[in-house]
C-alpha cells in the first residue's frame, strides 16, 4: 500500500485528536504534520497526554506552505470560516483537502450566509466540493479520486454529525417511497464533545453531568445541511424540524426521526427496506427488527447502527433511530473514509474496527 | 398542622425510598410503617444506608390489617397487578390510597388489559380512582380531600414519569387551541433509576454508561395513559407517537412533544400561551423564551420546568420540553402533592425546596 | 423558634447555591440576601435555573453595610482571601460571620502565609475564631452562641471539605490511643464540584468524565489545616501525607486514612473505639464492622458515615474511610451545623434529612 | 508476518470482548474460535452489538479438543478454578495458553488454597507458568518463544489489574533502592467494569453511578500477588495495605502507592529512579516532574503512564501513581503483550495505538 503524508489542521480539537490517532494507526497514511495555533512548538503528547508513547510529534503553525512542503492531504478540523480562506489556498498549491468545518457543505451561499451569519467568500469552489457521505455519495467521491490520480487536487466537504445520523436514518425510508409528507422530525442526543474543546459553563461537567437538556431548538445550524440532503435523496423539497439534545457521555450520538408513513405501509416493509439499502454497506448495519442501537456499540469507531419501528397510533409513522459516535462517523472516522476513496485506498482502512468502548 | 401517620409500601424501591424521605422530612406527616417483602424484620437503614442516622424503622410485610391498624394513608410503591389486590383490601379498611402503579390509571379496562396483558380485577373502583395529575385535576383532588374528611376512604392513581412529563409539556398547546391534529409526538429520554431496582443487562453500569438508545419504540406501556389524558385535554381523540430513550444519569427526565400548530401561530403566541397556563401553578415554571431546561435544575425536587419554541421548517410546529425527576413529579413527589390535597395539607408542603443537584 | 435573617455572600459559586439551598429550606433560617459581584441585580433563578420557583431573590453586591442593613449572620462562600478584608468589616458592624474560605482556619499566620503566599492581615482575628467542625469542637461553638447572646458577633472558621473527611476518619483513632507514630496518610477522592465553579481544561466535562487523576500530590492547601486538626486531637505534632484525587462526580468525597496500629490492637478493638466516639454524634455514622461508605448514601446531605477496618499484613495498619458531600458536611451543611450552634438553634435543624440522591 | 490462530475463552465477559476486539485488529493473529458457555450457537454480534458488522464468528463451546483442533494459542478469560482443569488439558493438546485467571498466578499452592478457598489442583504446573508482566519478566516470556519454537506448548499467567498497576508504581522505588521499609500501601481506584459482567446491586448503574466506595479492605485476593511481586523485585519480604474503591467509569484504574523514602533521599533522585527505569519501555511512560497521570490518557489501550513525587511531611514518603486501564494493560492488551513475545511477535503489535477516549 502506497503511504500517503498527511496533515491534521486543528490537531489539539476532539475531532482533530481523532484524526491524529486514526491516522497514525492508518496503514496507508503517515502522520506527517500536526498543527495547532496556540501550541505550536510543543509536542502533542505534552498537550495531549493520551498521545504520550505513541507519537513525538511537535505541532506546527497552519501554515499552506508549510502543509504543501511535505504532505499531499490535509484534513481541516477547523471552525467555520476558518476553511473558507485555507482550503482555496491548500487546493493552489497542490493539496487535497478533507474539510471538516461547514464551510463547504451547503451548495447555495445565499442559505450559508443565512445561518452563518457571513458570506462565504469562496464561492467558485462550491461546486468542486463534494459532500462526502459515502453511503449517499461514494460515485461523487470515487470521481475525485480518478481526478486525483491526473494529478489534480481535490476537496471532500465532511458532513456533520447530526446530518449524518439523520441522514442515515432517514434515507432509506425517503428513497424507497415508504415514507411521504415534506417533513422529517430528527431529535438527536449528543455526547458533550460534540459542543467542542472550549471550556464554559454548558461543558462545564458539574452542568453537564447527570442532566440532559434541549439547545438550539428551531434554530440549529445543521438544520439546512439536513434539508439540502433529504431533499436530494427524496426528489422533493424536504423541511426538518431538528432539536438536538446534550447528554451526559463523552462520545456517542443518536438520532430519532419521524417520518409519516405512506398508506398502506407494513412493519415488515419498513424493515426490509432499511435492510435493503445498507446490505453492502461496510460500515452501518441495521438491527433486526424490534431492536435499537445504542451509542456504545460504536463509540470510538468508524461505524453506524440503525434500528427502525413503524407506530400505529392514529396514523402510521415511521420511528428510525441511528446511533453513530460523533467524533468517528460523525467526523474523524468518516474523514477518514472519504479520503480512503479519494486516494484510491480500501474505503474502511484504518477505521474498521470494532468500537473499543463497552 | 395536623400530622397524617402514612405508611409507603415497596419503601426498598426507588419510588419507594424517595417516599420514605419526603416524608421523613414532611411536617405533616409521620413515617409509622415502610413496607418490603423480601426485608420485612430488617432496619431500613441496614437495606439503603442512605437513610443510617435518619430513621431507625424496621421493615414490615405489606399486610392490610397491619397497616390499617396504624396508618390514614399508604402510598403503594409497587409494580402494576400488585395494586389491583391491595388496594380495594385497604379502601375496605380504610385506608386512603395513593397508588403509584399503573393499576389505576386507565379508565378502560380493555386498554389495561390490551397493555398489560392481565385482566382487570377492580373494575369497580376505575371510576372511583381520581388521576393525580394536580395540574390538570386540582378539582377532583380536592373533591377526595371533602369525602375523606367525611370519613371515607379515596384512591388516587398518580401517573406514570412519562406521562406526568408529556402531559406537562403538550397541556398548554393542546387547551388553549394553537396545536392541531390528532397526533403528538413524545420523544424522551430518562434516567437508568426510570428502569427499576432490578439488576438487569440494560441496568449494568457499564452498559447505561457512556451510551444513549431508544427502547419500547411504539409500543411502551405508558402509551395508552398518554393518549387518555391528552384527548382529554383536547377534547379529541389523540394518538401518541411514544419514543423513551435512556441516558447515563440517575435521575431526570425530560420529554419533548412535537405538536402540528394551528394557521397563523406565531412563535410569541407559543410563548404566551403557555405562560398564561401555568401561571399560578406552584410547581411547574414556563422558561423565557428561547430557553430550554435542564433535568439537573429539577433533579431531587417536585418541580418541572417547561420550555417552547415554534419551528417554521416548511409547515409550523410547536416544540416544547419538559423537564422532571422521574422519581420526584414523575412518582414520589407528585404523590406527596396529591397527598397533601387530599389530606387538606398545603399543596407543596415538604416538597417545595429546590432541586439539591446542581 | 425565632428566625435569624441571613446573608449569602457568593451565592453563585457551588458552596454559596447549596447554602441558599439550605437556608431556603431552614425553619430557623430567612434569606434575606444573596450576593454575586458579576451578576449583582439579576433574579438568582434566572442564573440558577435550579431556584425558578422556589425564590425570587435578586442578587446583591457583598457590600459590608448592606449587609449589616439587614442580616444577623453572613456566610462566607468566598475564594481565599476574600475573607481577610471582609470578616473585620462584618464583624465591626456587629454581624456575625461563618467564613468557609481557607482564612480563619490557621492559628498561625506563618503557616497561612508560607501555603497561600500571601500574608494574613487580620491576624487579630485568628483567635478570635473558633474552627467549625463540631465534632471537634461543639463547645468551643457553644460558647459562641453564648457571647452572641451578649450582643457580640462572632466568627465561625468552616472546615474545608479534605480536611473534615480526613478528621472525622482519623479522629477516633488518635483520641483513642489505637494508632501509635506521627503521620497519617489520606487518600481522598472528590467529585468535580470540589473544583470549583470555573471552568478550565480539568473541569471540562469531557476531561473529568471517564477518568480519575491524582493532583496536588504532596502539596495541596489542605495539609497544614489536617495537620493542625490532627496534632491537636492526637496531643503531639502529626504529618500527613495527603493525596487527593478527582473522579467522576459532581458531589462526594471519601478519604481514606492509613494510621500505624499500636502493638496488640484487634480489629475488635478499632471497631469499638470508632463506635464509641460517634454514638452520640447526631450527623455521623459508624457502619457494622466490615462495611464502609459509599458517598452515594450521603451525597446532598450534611452527614458523614465512617468505616473502619485493621490490615494485618507484616505491622498492623488502621484503614478507615469517611464518606462525605463536599458541598454539604463539607462546606454548606456543616458551616448551617455551626450557624445553628451559634445561633442557638436544634443542632441539626435543615440538615437532618437523609440524603436525596440514591 | 505469519498468522497465529487463536481462541478466546469467555468471550463474552468484559476481558473476553476486549481481546475479541484486539485480535480481530491484530494482523499476527486470527480470531479462529471465541467461547462462551451460556451463548454457545449464537453470532458473537447478536450477544454484543459492538461487534456488529465487524466480525460473523460464531460462538463456541469451550471444549479442549475443539481448540487444539484449530487453534495455536488460546486466552482464558475465565473466573478462577475454571483454568484449574482448563490448563492442563490445553497444553496436554499442544495448545499454548495465556491465562488471565488468578490460578497460576501465584506459586504458593497453600497461598491460592488461603486466599481462594480451594485447593490448587494443578501444582505441578505452577513452576511452568510465567508470570506475564513484561517489565518485570520480559527474559522468562522470551524464554517460552524459545520452549514454544521447539514444539512445546507454554503457560503465561497474566497478572490482574490492581497487581498491574500497583508493581508499575512501586518497581522502580524498591529496584533503585530509593524506598525501604517493608511496607507498602496501595490505594487504588478501579472503573466498575472490573467488577465483571455480572448484573447485581453493586453494578448497577444507580449505585455506581455518582459515588465512591472502599471495598475488601484488608482482605482482597489481589494482595498476596502484590507481595510475591513487591517481595521479588525489592529482594525482601513486603508486605502491601491493599484498598481497592470504586469509582464511576467503565474503564479505568488508578494506583496511588505510599513507600517509605531512604534517607537523604531528594526529589529529583525519585523523578530519576522512575525515569531510568522505564526508559526502554514501549508501553510505559513517566511523567514530567510535577505530573499525575489520568486514566482517561490510557483507557482503551495497553499503555501505562506513572507520575512520581516526595512528600516532605515529618518523614518523607514516595507517593507514585499508575493509570492503566483495568481492560487493556490490566487485562487483555497485556495478554496480548504477552501472547506477542511467546509467539516472537513484535511486542507491541496490535496494542501499540494511543487511547481511543478524550
């Protein structure tokens, strides 16, 4: 396996530590630079004790030209806005990118200035990007590969961790009929590293723990990254109604959503439509009937459980549920997928074990 | 104040031991007898060491004739079916009744039957039988606190953790006519005590902690309870789409309803609606808007704390959250509430003090 | 019983909620003000959701005159230093203060200044001050109340929460005669809330959730307070080698102590020393021989539970472990414990409940 | 590299899965059978849905003749006694064993039959097994690749958890000599998943959760292996105060060990002494002067991190600390640690990744 050098952008975040170790247990990927502004100068394990004995690496500034020197991929896990003036200049100068941050997910600027509150001043490349969730779109990202291959970078825009999960959970029920109606409710329970590194009274874990409390309900800005993909996937414009809750775990993420049920809809048509759907998938899997995921059963990994009911209270409506870890499949490790295809290597390399947690 | 001598039946459980301590604590009454089956003859301290240096009790066997020897009032801690035998034995005797298992609850004993898969064996007493639901059923409360002070027994069923939390969060939108149709969604997550005492797989630390799944999925038992008090409260057959979910902490639960809302509602009408509820409610408080609470801010106490938004995602729904102990307004506190109204005590005497969890 | 109105000086910070907490709930007791430098005229439900509901207290400036405008009493839940300038102040105006800052704890000046690097300017005061741990030092208290019964303020110096756990561990042993040699080590073990309110790195939920760390090692503020307390109760000068530890929970704290034997002591022997010191103590509790405390049974609470036990291996060693809330009989409940004893008050009143938490 | 096959016996317990796990990412060995008696016929994933997707073995029973006919190499993560009989007969069939039960750990039979309460039934292979701590005994596990080469089927007796990390703290104070006395005490914090799958009161999740406890203090049955360890290495007869607490996390587990300091003894001697000593070790690390470690820095993986300081109190006393995790280095990465050198695989293969968990 050809070995290629990379370059975490943001090393010293939860998504950006999950890379460093993705990648130096990576086969096929070298762990070549690892950058963080404030700890430049200092080894990682000396910031990151988790990663003493493992790795002696020394942080570096984000600098592209520095990043182009020595690596032909950079994964950016940065926050919004950051990306918008890196990527384009990572991309001139030769090198892939993997980008975790927003910038790059929502294809009309007009819906990103909207939630983000800023332009984007990037616009030329929206089209370039693609959205790399590979169960929706491994024919997009197989292309950048063959791209690549002529010698021409290329950038994956990475999903976020609520619209993959709703996503996953959704897209069967969308794309085989079964569920009709313009509306999808995704309430979703997220670990507290889903709220980032930053340290203030919500991460706090006297406030976190032992509690469980709704945010940003209405008004989440995953929320038109979820409508642009539903709508693809169901042929028609979709709305979301998505309520993200903050629960007391580190890793781990789910999703519920409901979707009414076309007529005449059975249980067991529900469940063998999932089945249909993710039967190659290599990395989700769907229960049997009457059964549910829970987060644990793939925290740390690259993996994504779905279970699905049908409810015949009244009218029927279809209940999914996807449990993924928001740090692996819903950033790193699906990071991590992506640029597999892109460079041409098998698609779970690296992240195909099972999830190292109880 | 006069001072009620209670007895609390299944006082090992959790229900059971929160029982205990409100009313160790509860001015207006006095804890003469606790009742366990398998630790009958042993100190209560010496079984939950929690309550060593609090009360020297001895266990007894919930035998009716002991308890009506010595006690007005026994709250019934016990799993559903065990209520159905004793508590018509201890009306017999009279003895007031709080029953705390679901025995009581549904008017209909073919629903009972059709959930819980036993006949009913008390059908006589279902009409008998007042819903502890204080905030929707302050009247008939009080209407008992009148029969008994004439001498005769009365039976209230306090409702479920689920339920309690639901009918909390939907009451307002349901009444006052901004919500339409016929269906609410109810997704919740609760704490691992909502589970029971049992030792179980799914009550195993190392499978709660660190983990978030979706269980009972369309067909949990707290359905039919739903469905019964929030077609009263709309005057309208209601069906309810009922998702629990489990979360790593003890204690705390906190639903969120999904309600479609009528033409026109704008989101200060959802805010107003549900200020105007709950205004002179002692123990449930409406969060300004834009804020959503937090199960730690109720943890321990007998409060709920309700928060709304309106999602204008292709058709408008309201989203409201609310927030309880499952042990506390969702089984033992809101027992001790209806037990103060039916003894004629102060409605929140021994329960009003904040939550002693940050 | 008469009322004594009562201020909370830092009601925001963890020890401060809990005292308005206490207070609130306190027959004796009357809130009468709460102060916050930052969030002086906000409502302290609306920065402690937790209070919604049970108090509509604005929050005050620590301002000496007002203070003394309208309280008896003030409790100090202040960072170190704090207290130095605002103690003389409340006391020349005729309040009387319990501080639960590092303050008033050391008799010696050298000392305080040598640990908290900072020289102690109310010197005056350090005998003035009598330390609040009543198991101790009840009478020391009683006097107290007796010259606050003349008119005169007084000054309560509250344990910190290591030192109090440690003490109340290790007391029975030394008074006793059982544990022979000059150093004692404790090992302890806190929930997060012993932190602090601040959030940093090791606060950060993600960072204390899933893990347990030593810190402080050989060097912690708590040390020479220990070996004040344990030199006096043993009568010759004592070291203690304290370690304390973090682990995953809010609330809780148990210190594990380690003494030398003296020649020929049986385990019967330590159990009976331990039972005899605490029998007619009214917050703590020794546990039957061969049981120790989970904090669990004494977290939001104000009492202590002790277990003792004798290791033969090659020289007799004691190992006794104290189970405490490092909010309660740590800092809030026990500093309630020495208000009630200067005030005159029934000992336990507002903090004889059994512990809410299961 | 050529490829081992390999069973793992109780594949199901918490140390079952982890080597499940470990060997299915382990490119020198493959998972050829996994046992479980009570799940024997299932699909591991059905029984544990982490390993959903990642592997389709089926479960086994534990039959002797079973694995030698496909296996080379078996774990026995089993309750001790079971390897009583299991042992022999493996090795009878050629099979190499790596046992993680206590039965061979201790070479004194009248030892095991004291602590274990039943007599060893296998003495005569006491003197064949090698005690698996590769930092202490890396030449006699070495020695067995030698035997293993030849033909021979060979025995490692994998230490436990607390012995782990109680001989990483302790080893480089008793080599170097910079500790005396025969006495050390091991005050050790464990997560609950080391006290196994069984479902009880203990493990559930609302007692674990939120507290700490001691418990088997001064008679748990890791303490004559601490002393037949800690005896070895400081060439003496030691004695080991052994308190074992738990804490609330899954995976997890401290060692705070207290020696006596030599005379003249300084700090930056300490520091030295552990830094000399495990500079060569690839699985463990010393901490800078001044840092403790925290488990979460190693949970998930097979790593150890020690921190070292001087306590200067009356008389000085090296206080050390080991964070491992119970699961990884406690159990089943140092299994494999083990299996690697009897097999003359790289050692660290398959367990050389930095922690999965912030």
């Amino acid at each position: 396996m050809d070995v290629a050098s990379v370059c975490v952008v943001g090393a010293c975040g939860f998504a950006g530590m999950e890379l460093c170790r993705l990648v130096l247990g990576h086969p096929g990927m070298e762990l070549r630079m690892a950058t963080d502004r404030k700890a430049a100068g200092t080894r990682l394990a000396d910031v990151r004790p988790a990663f003493e004995g493992a790795t002696d690496i020394v942080l570096s500034q984000p600098d592209p030209e520095l990043i182009a020197g020595s690596c032909a991929l950079a994964f950016l896990a940065v926050p919004h806005t950051a990306s918008l003036s890196l990527t384009p200049r990572l991309l001139e100068l030769g090198v892939s990118v993997v980008d975790l941050s927003a910038d790059f997910r929502l294809r009309d600027p007009a819906t990103y200035e909207a939630w983000y509150g800023t332009p984007h001043t990037s616009t030329d490349l929206l089209h370039e990007a693609v959205y790399g969730l590979p169960e929706l779109n491994r024919a997009g990202l197989q292309g950048l590969a063959a791209r690549r291959a002529d010698g021409e970078p290329v950038l994956v825009a990475a999903p976020g961790c609520y619209p993959t999960a709703t996503a996953l959970a959704a897209m069967p029920a969308l794309e085989s009929g079964i569920a009709t109606g313009d509306l999808v409710i995704s309430d979703a329970i997220s670990g507290v590293s889903g709220a980032g590194r930053a340290a203030t009274e919500r991460t706090h874990f006297c406030h976190a723990n032992e509690s469980v409390e709704a945010y940003g309900v209405a008004k989440h800005r995953h929320t038109p990254e979820m409508e642009q993909t539903l709508s693809d996937v169901a042929g028609r414009p979709m709305g979301v109604v998505f309520t993200p809750h903050l629960a007391p775990l580190t890793r781990g993420l789910l999703a519920t959503v409901y979707l009414e049920a076309a007529e005449g809809v059975r249980p067991q048509d529900v469940q063998a439509a999932y089945e249909r759907r993710y039967a190659d998938e290599p990395l989700v899997s769907v229960l049997p009937a009457g059964r549910m995921p829970a987060t644990a059963s793939v925290a740390g990994g690259g993996r994504a459980q779905v279970g699905v009911a049908l409810s015949m209270r009244r009218r029927p409506m279809i209940v999914a549920s996807c449990a993924i870890d928001n740090l692996g499949k819903g950033a790193a490790a699906q990071a991590v997928q992506c640029a597999n295809l892109v460079l041409g290597l098998p698609e779970t390399e690296g992240i195909r074990a099972p999830a190292p947690l109880i």
